[in-house]
C-alpha cells in the first residue's frame, strides 16, 4: 500500500472526509486531522491529490448513477481505489 492510500484509508477511518479544491486538500472535521497526520498529508501531497481525485470520481459515480448513500459510496470508491492501486504495483 501507497503511503497516500494508507493515508486516505486513515482518514476514512477517523470519519474525516477529503476534497480537492484546485490545488489544494480540503477536510473536514479538522479535529479529526491530527498535527501528524497532516504533516504526512503535506510529504505526500502530489500523490495524494491524484488518489483523491479518483476517490471522488469513484464515489460520484457510484451515489448519483449507483443511487447509493454517500457514505456507502465512500466505502466502495475506497474499496476500487485500494483494488485499482494492488493492480498497478
């Protein structure tokens, strides 16, 4: 596993949600991010931006075409993120 997957994986665990906004990582809760966390997030930052634009793209599909939940999206975007990275390594 990536070091930018094994973040977006932590992230999800902590209930924090990530989006890119030009070039920049937005997330929310803040108080779910700590210090540490986002130090890795910064070393990782142009790996991550790229994971996380396939991770939205995934989720929108699967809400809005699937009619699934967000959160259930989330969860199975996450699940072809972590698939479609095995497969390229």
């Amino acid at each position: 596993m990536t070091a930018a997957l094994a973040i977006l994986a932590e992230l999800h665990h902590r209930g924090a949600s990530v989006r890119v906004v030009g070039d920049r990582l937005r997330y929310r809760p803040v108080w779910a991010v700590a210090p540490e966390l986002r130090e890795r997030m910064n070393e990782h930052r142009e790996e991550l931006l790229a994971l996380v634009e396939h991770f939205e793209e995934r989720a929108a599909i699967r809400e809005f075409d699937g009619g699934l939940s967000r959160a259930e999206a989330e969860r199975l975007a996450l699940e072809d993120v972590v698939a479609a990275a095995r497969r390229a390594s």
